[in-house]
C-alpha cells in the first residue's frame, strides 16, 4: 500500500531507488542515517572495507560531470566491496545517438546491480528507474534543478550529529536557491525529520516563486534569515550566476548575502555552518567562516561517504 | 603443427592470443562457446566473481575509442577477479610520437598478462601479438574493417543457444558490409561451425566485391535475402555512411533494407534478429522489431560478458 | 632531530613523504632500495599481489597529465592491495575555481591514506604534505622542473642492480638537463649513495646555471661525457625544445649529443645505457642503442613498479 504511485518503494514498501527525499517517510530517512551511523566508523579503520557488497556491479552514469561527487560514490561502493565501473558518458553511444533508456537497458543486460546517475534534466533517473528490472536499483546523484537526495541525507545526517533532534531547530538555507536542488532536496528531508522552522535566504531574483506550498519561510535580507538559526547552509553561487540579468555583481551578492564572521553572531552561538561544496571563498562565505570552529563543512564531506554506503547497502537490500 | 603459421595458436596448439575469428578450427570455436556456457551463471549470482584470475594484469588499449565495448571487458576481467588498467591512449605518450610497439613493450615490462585491443587500423592487434613475451595474451577488440572476433563469438553463442545446432541454419547478415568487422568474422564462424547457408544482403554500394570466395550468398534485395532465414544479423549503419556517395539517404536505405515487423514475416516464423550495438532505431530497424519478440539483441549483450570471460581465462590458460 | 626542517620525515625521523632525494639519507635511500628488492619478484607470481595496503585508499592527482606514470602508481598500489581512485582533475573542482588546498581536504575528509601528486607548478607536493593530517602521506610524481624522485629511485636500483655499488661509479646525464626533473633528482641520489664521479653533459643552452654547488662535472662535449662512464643516462629531449631559441634543429642535437653505437663505445664496454622514457628514437637516442644488449631502458620500467610499491609501504609504515 505504501508503494502505491511511490516510485522508489518496491511493492514491500522498502526503498529500492533513491530519487528524492520528496515522499519519503520520516522512518525511511530515519533509517537511512542510523545505517549510515554504522558505517562512519568503517573509514577509520586500518582495513577500510565491509564485503556486504561483494561481487556486486555499480555503474556510475555520469551524464553531468562531476568529479567530486561520483568519486564519493565510487569510494562508498568501493568500501563496499563492489565492483564499480564509470563510464565516459560524453564519449559513449549515447553521443551515437543511442536513446538513454537503450544504453541503460544494455548495460542492465550485463548484469547491474546499482546505476548512480546524473542527469542535467530533471526526472531522467526517475525514467530509468521506471525501465529497469525489480533487482536493479538506480540512484539519483543530481537530477537538472529537481533533487540531489544524497547531498540531503549526508547535510540531515550532519545536522543530527551536532544537534541530536530536529524538533526544536531553525535551518537557514541561503543562497541561490532557485538553481539548487540541494536546496530542494534539504527543505523535503527536513519539513520530514521535523525541522521547527526552515528558512530560504536570498535575493528575489535566486529564490523561486513556489516556496510557500513547502512550508519554509522567506527571507529576503541575511539578518532575518538567520537570526538565532541554530544550522545555517550556504548554497555554492555558480560562476554563471554571478554577472548579468540575475545578480548584479558578486561582490554586492556578498555584501548582502555573503556570511562573514560578523554576520554569523546574529545566529546562535553553537549554530552550524553547512556548505554543499565547491566552496568559492570570498562569494557566498568568508574564508575566516570556512575555517572557523563553528564550519562543520568537512565532517559533511567525511558523513557522506558513510551516507552513500548506507545508501547502496539499503537499496540492495544488503 | 597445428601452430605453423597460425600466430593465435602457440607451439602446443593452444589459444594464446584470439585475433580473428578466421583461421579457427571448429574445435578451438567450440571450446570457448563451451566454457563461455559455463560462465553464463556466474552473472547471475549473488557473488558475481569467480577467481580464475585473480591477481592477473589485464590492460585495454583502445588506440579507436569504445565506452561499450571496453566495457564489456572490463567487467569479464573483473568478474575473473583480475586487475584491470585503462589507458587513456588518446592522452598518452602515443600521442607524444612514441611508437605503438614502444608503449606495448612498456607495459608489457609493467608485468602485464592481457592486452585488449581496439585500433582503427587492420592488423594492429597481430603486429602487438608478434611482439609480445609468450606468456602475454593479445585479445582484438576490433581492428579496422578487419575483424571482432569477440563480437562474432558471442554471436555465435546466441545463434547456438537459441538453435542449438548449426547444421541447418540459413543466417543473413543484413545491411553495411562493406565497413563492417562484424560481418567479416561472422562470415569466418559460421562457416567454420557449418552453417548451411549464409547471405549477405545489402546495396551493390555496401558490399564488399570479394565475397563470393568466402562462400557467402550476395543478395541485393532484403525479400531475397531473409526468405525462409533462421538468422538475421542487422548491421548498425554508420551515422557518417547515411547520405553521400554510398547512399542516397537514411530513409531510403530503410524503405530498402531496414527491418520492419511486415518484413520479417518473410522470415521463417521462428527466426531471431540480432544487433551488435548500438542500434540506429528507425534507419537499419524499426523500433518495434528490436522490442518484439523475435528480438535476442539484449541476450547477446548478456551472452557477450560470458564470452568474454571465455576468450580471457583460455588465453590466459586458467 | 633528524626530523627538524626536513617535511620528508615524521618526529621520529622516519620517511611520511617522498617530496625528493634531496635531504634524504643514504640509509632511507638504501631502505627503499632494499625493500623494492623484496617486491620484484611479487610481478613474477602466478597471483601478482600482496595484501600489506589492503583497504587503504590511494588517490591519484595528476594536475598534469602523465597516463605513463599514472598507471605505474595504479599497478603498485593495486599489488599492494590498496583501492585506487584517479581523479580527472582537468574536469575537476580545480577547474571550477576550487584551490588546490580545498581540493586535497575535501579528499582528505573522505578518509585518504596516500595522495600521488604530479603538479607543473615546482613545490606542490610539499604544499599538500605540509597541510594534511599526520595519517595522510604524499609521493611527489613530479612537479615542474623540480624533482621526480620516484623515477630516480628507479634509476638508483636499476644501476645497483647492474652495478652493485655506487662507489667506483662514473655516471654520466646527457641531454636537456635545464628542463629534467629527473636529472635533479639523479643527482642528489647519485651523491648521497656515493657515485665517483656524476657528469652533466649537453650543450650549454641545456645545461642550468647552478650545478656547480650539486658536486658535478659539466661538460659541453659528449666524448668527454661519456668517456669511460659507468653508466649513460640519456634524458627525453621534450617536442617544444626541438627548435627555436634553445636549440637549432634536432638534427643538430642528434649530430652532437645524440648516443650512437659508434659514440656509445667510448664508455666502458659493460657501460649500460638508461632512458626514463618515452623514447624520442633517432633524436636523442637511435635504435640500435635503444634495442641493444647494453640497454636496460625495459628492466627499469619493471623495477618502477617495485620502487613505488616500496615507497607506498614505507611511508603507510606497512
């Protein structure tokens, strides 16, 4: 019954894609960061392996590029124990003129356990996921502007860590939040987990005009948005964005919306400062706040590893 | 004596390095059809490892540039539980003026056991072969307009799972001959396994005009050529073939020789129709023909794994 | 003590780092040395591997390109039993503005154990190893023209090999030594193990300003170079220096100081003659020298292998 129009619940309603934080239930993401739990202590050790998926195929389906992610995923299964295997995607039969769902129906035929995906459009893993056989399982790492839901898992995961419960917090996500779906994937995950109150930070003209149906509050100037905020998450400000008809000037962006070291005393004095990653220093965060005692920005870089093999294993029904 | 002038056999007769599907006996053929059944399952387990060749070194140098195809190699090395290194030939020291049988000879220092080898000029693979210690392995991966033997192997292989027998076959190869290694060593195993009849069927413009030694029918009309077929082979059109001086146009081609459901009915009614890959939907074949029931085009992908694990752990004498 | 200033060692003096030869001892250089003397023989075995970085995670940086080197650094750590993971860096956050010491934490966030750095900018690996965590080590694969030590480690076993001991030693460097990294660091390990006599010979636009100091000989004329040397280290003349400024023709340089049979007699008769490779035949090296029987250019491509799986376990204190 939980299955039903949920397309990444097998007819058990166990997770069987991960796609989106949208329409997962409070117990799935809660169970999705206490099996990551047990596995933040696998990097640390002298051995860093568990064989829970050994023999396994994960193909990482990079159809955007991004170095940085796909190597957690590659580091997360490989920690596994499975075989991962990138392929090229840009120089592939795709660029043949293959269709998407016949490369992947191809690569399925050669036994594959996992698809990690990314897509510049938005729903391709969703496509993907509707084609493939039961025992197949497809992750979404970063579909168009829709969602980005293991970045969302590690930043909850995160977020626990230091503040336990999600009852009593404000979370100010601010930035260019009309371009993120990290943004996107966050809100969802956190109006679950029971967040008191999520903010969006940022000029008009980066926040998109369909925030009231999700529950958050609009900010349009950095004071408001994270006054006695207790988790504050930059978002990464895309060179793109930074001149033409959406923002005048990065330096005015940071003026306004950049966090300093100043700025961040009008949150509370134990808050969190979160940070997708890449960072640009001096745009959307000082370099003193990057490196500063409350920036928990690589701990979310360490979480995410254990996030993504909690992931794999969970979906694999390892 | 077997091995006399025959550079895949060495001195004991055995397969050391498969270059070409020409100059096989049916013997040698039917051995990696056999061991490749034997790999079939391994696919299909929960642990999809076997340990044969554990700890081998297995290079694939592909001087023309394949995702698939390389691919399918590495995960066959991967599943024998061998090292796999992909060089990034286009970026390497070839390119730098180093000689081909330079950077062979460096790696093959490197302790190398296998060589898998995609080159787009004939011959490279045999030129690597006659240079190589004896107990390193040449594997053709496609050379040229010459031969992929690997690609016929597995053809073979779902011919012979679906027909069992080759004795009374009728096997039409459909479309561009001309530029094809597939078709050259099909020709070569079918013959050599006993086929009792195999066109080629295609324009005067796609075929080759030395066919008629290799003992092959030449059809130019697609009713002559796969009346009453047990096989059919559709060729991929080459995307730089479909207008110019060859052909007139991609959609003239398809009125002519593209396989349609009304067409096939020409064929016996339990006929298969197989593809190498990638497949042009709409220029060599329509859609629904790849996605009826008479379609083996994603078995042979699966097929395709297992022969390659064949081909490897024979040559590698494991 | 012996820790003080030098960023190679840890505080107990023993080696965290291989940046260079330069401020290494002769007892470090000749622990690597005897320790990739174990390693040799594991290329030899039927299972090419030993588990002593099993679960380790080596990450490959090469913010220049190099898919010759690379690879050796892949294979020695695969034999080791490390995972590897290559990052495209080209592609990577680098590009997207990320700084180079950004780049390195995130990856070190992710539980890193060995970064294999090559950089054009000379000092980066030291960079890197001054800022990472005591658990994380840095092998320096060449940055700019400063120092390449793991190939003249190679270059170091390779003459022990053949040699025995550096004591009685005439060793002769020919060709664009301004440029090699190599050269630098053949040259502090050449002097530290106690060569007889190191020659540094080219014409005098190739040749750097300072050798004095570095306790060698200069000469100008490859007669005198090469006179009754021991062993010939024939350095890579690199494309962009063939004309122009530095040099009038490569024609010119092979009539001067390129190594011919006939030149090659000057040195000893049980001279060998090395190359770090890729060759450059006929420019500063013809191919009868390349392949005859004085040439051990193969044997040091083999030994690369052992080298940098000596140095991996070394500085993982395996």
């Amino acid at each position: 019954m939980l299955a039903r129009g949920n397309p990444q619940l097998n007819k058990n309603g166990e997770l069987t894609h991960l796609l989106s934080t949208e329409g997962l239930s409070k117990d799935v993401l809660t169970h999705i960061l206490d099996t990551a739990g047990n596995f933040v202590s696998v990097s640390d050790r002298e051995v860093k392996k568990v064989p829970l998926l050994r023999g396994k195929s994960v193909f990482n389906l990079f159809f955007e590029n991004s170095t940085r992610t796909r190597t957690t995923f590659d580091i997360a299964a490989t920690r596994l124990s499975a075989d991962v295997y990138t392929l090229d995607i840009a120089r592939s039969s795709t660029a043949k003129g293959e269709s998407l769902l016949d490369t992947v129906a191809n690569l399925a035929a050669m036994a594959a356990d996992i698809f990690v995906v990314r897509h510049s459009e938005s729903g391709a893993p969703y496509l993907i996921a509707q084609h493939v056989a039961p025992h197949v399982h497809v992750i979404n790492a970063g579909d168009g502007r829709h969602a980005h839901p293991t970045q969302a898992l590690l930043d909850m995961y995160t977020i626990r860590h230091y503040k336990k419960d999600f009852s009593g917090l404000t979370v100010a996500i601010v930035g260019d939040v009309l371009h993120s779906r990290v943004a996107r994937s966050d809100i969802h995950a956190l109006t679950t987990l029971g967040a008191a109150e999520v903010r969006v930070v940022g000029p008009r003209t980066l926040l998109p005009a369909d925030l009231a149906p999700m529950g958050v509050r609009v900010c349009h100037s950095l004071k408001e948005g994270i006054q006695d905020a207790d988790v504050i998450i930059m978002l990464r400000l895309q060179n793109e964005r930074m001149s033409g008809a959406l923002l005048p000037s990065s330096q005015e962006f940071f003026q306004n919306f950049g966090l300093t070291s100043e700025k961040l005393q009008w949150a509370k004095p134990d808050a969190i400062v979160m940070h997708p990653g890449p960072i640009n220093r001096g745009v959307e965060i000082d370099s003193a706040v990057v490196d500063g005692a409350q920036s928990v920005i690589l701990p979310q870089v360490t979480f995410g590893i254990a996030v993504r093999m909690a992931v794999m294993s969970i979906v694999a029904g390892a």
